[in-house]
C-alpha cells in the first residue's frame, strides 16, 4: 500500500516526511493502523544509531511505542486477529528459544533487532510486524494514554517486581525521577508499596516527582543528596541516569542487603566497587533489560486500575513530530511525548 510518513534516511538525521510504499505482512505477520506512536529519549537514540546503524537498514521508520489496531493478517495468521487492538513489543525475539519460552523475550537468544530499527515503526500511520511482537490491549485506554504502556510503563514493572522484588517497606531511590521512564518508575515502585524518593534537577521536574507521591531530592550535586527520609541509605536505588558519578553515588548509599539497579548504560562508563564491601553487606548490582510480553499485559492492567497513571506532557499530530523531538532534547518535555495519526 501507498503511505505517508516518516523514513529515516541517514543514522544520526532527522526523519523525512516521505511517501512511500508498505509491503503487504508476509508469514507471520501483521498489518497494522497506528493511532499513536510514544515520542521519548529511546526513539532519538535509535535514529542516533545506537541500536543498529548500518546503511542497509536505510530507510527505516522509527518509533516502537506503538498502539494500533490489526488491519490485515500475512500467511499463517489466524484471520480473526482482525480487528484486534494493540500494543508494539520492541524486541523483534524470535519466540521460540528457550528464553522466550520461559517469557523472558527480552534475553532471546536469536534476538533480530529492533522494532523501529531493524524494521519500520510508529511513525507512520500503517506498520507490518511479526503478530509475536503485538499484546493486546484493551478497549477502555484512551491511545495517547496507552502510548507509555510498551516501553516507560513495561519497563518499571520490569525492573521493580522482576528484577528488585520491591514490596511493603521497601525504600527505594530512583536516579532520574523524573524523566519519560523516570515518572512512570516511581509509581511502579509506589504500586508495589515501597517509599520512594525521586532524584532529579531543576525545579519543575522536582515538582512532577512530588506529584506522584515521592519525596523529591535535588541531585545536582549528588554530594549534597541526603535520603533524610531513609536514614541516609536505600534498599534499592534505580539508577536511570547511568553516569560514573551516579553510579558511584549509588553504590555508596546502598543499605545492608541493598541493590542498584542499571538500565540506562553507555558505553565505557565504569563503576568502581569495593568487593569487600558488598561481602559484608550482601549488596548486589542488578542489570535490568527491556521487559516481558506478560509484563507488558501487566503494564497495561496497571494503568487501566489506575495504579499508574501516564504522564504525556505533549502530543502531536503527524508532520509535527520534530517539535516534540526539540523539547526532548532541551530536558523540559513533562513525561513522554506521543505522535497522535487518528483523531481521538
Ligand atoms: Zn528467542
């Protein structure tokens, strides 16, 4: 089918406005009508390169947060499917190793790429992916709305109940509190009936932190950052800022029996530790990638409960995207950003 929207021509340039051509879902896969697209930090660092910059991949659509509905059906799809409304899973897994099996998609073992990278995406206003790759969701969220569920909600639930176990009692600091993953991590953590302090810059990002009931602290001098709430130490402390001196505040500020998490990494940044230390007091460091297919339904629950509540400080309609994508890069966008292709 003949479509507009964006392509991206060259890693590390913005996307064009194009008219292009979709190719008809192959075995496997499915068709469908996008009615917004998350617009956040991953979605640059993609169209940067950082997942995948090979000229071969050219032109790709960008964009993974996807909510839409199924149009058509490829070979081998059961056509009922049709209709169907859902939600973008970002790895493109393969579904059948032994880790995806155990629902853990995220460490497959063939892993192909990603969603919006190694294959177009939610910028434009029809995708064909592999049907693996589509969750259901439900009727009742509003689409902009459901736009944080695949990536700044799933994310959280990964990290908090999978990898940190977080439950009652539990004080947890979150690093970057209030940015698009940020925001959403706090109410995760909140949802799981932890205490939680938010560490972030700048007085209005401080003032969204103290709105999702978190105690906020100013952490540009992460000298001057006390955790008074928590007696000066956390149990769990969710680094999604992943600088050396992040890093290293976090892992002196660990609790007895305490965990840093990291999801946000780049590339040769280390971490000085003191073994001993984590001996004596049974501290552990925590990788933490992406999320499950189930997490991702249970992203969805969560927000349909109102547990979490999503927070898209801005939403455009097509050709307006670079706009979003400025507001991104200067730090003041509130939340996730959300490309709106149907009318609401
Ligand atoms: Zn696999």
């Amino acid at each position: 089918m003949e479509i507009e929207g964006y392509r991206l021509h060259r890693w590390g340039d913005a996307p064009r406005w194009d008219a292009f051509s979709l190719p008809d879902p192959g075995r496997g896969e499915v068709l469908i009508q996008v009615e917004a697209c998350g617009v956040g930090l991953t979605v640059l660092n993609c169209m940067n390169g950082a997942l995948g910059d090979s000229p071969d991949l050219l032109p790709v659509t960008p964009g993974h947060e996807v909510v839409g509905r199924i149009v058509a059906v490829g070979e081998g799809v059961d056509s009922r499917a049709i209709g169907d409304r859902v939600i973008a899973y970002f790895y493109l897994s393969c579904f059948r190793c032994r880790w995806c099996l155990a629902g853990r998609e995220s460490r497959c073992e063939n892993l192909r790429g990603w969603y919006g990278v190694h294959r177009g995406g939610g910028y434009a206003p029809f995708s064909v992916l592999p049907e693996g790759n589509t969750v259901p969701l439900s009727e009742s969220i509003p689409a902009v709305q459901a736009t944080v569920i695949p990536d700044a909600v799933a994310t959280p639930v990964h990290v908090c109940r999978t990898r940190l176990g977080l439950g009652p009692g539990d004080r947890v600091a979150v690093i970057g509190a209030g940015g698009g993953v940020g925001v959403h991590m706090v109410q995760v953590a909140a949802a799981c009936g932890a205490s939680v302090i938010g560490l972030e810059r700048g007085d209005e990002k401080l003032a969204l932190v103290e709105g999702f009931g978190a105690v906020a602290e100013d952490s540009s001098d992460f000298d001057a950052v006390t955790l008074k709430d928590f007696d000066g130490r956390a149990d769990a402390i969710i680094d999604l800022v992943g600088t050396r001196d992040s890093l290293t505040w976090s892992v002196s500020r660990l609790a007895t029996g305490g965990r840093v998490c990291l999801l946000t990494t780049f590339r040769g940044v280390e971490l000085p530790v003191q073994p001993r230390e984590f001996v004596f007091r049974e501290m552990s460091i925590v990788g933490s990638r992406y999320a499950s297919r189930a997490e991702l339904l249970e992203a969805a629950a969560m927000v349909e409960r109102g547990e979490v509540r999503p927070v898209v400080g801005v939403s455009s309609g097509p050709r307006e995207v670079e706009s979003i994508h400025d507001l991104l890069r200067s730090g003041s966008l509130e939340g996730r950003g959300a490309l709106v292709w149907e009318s609401q």
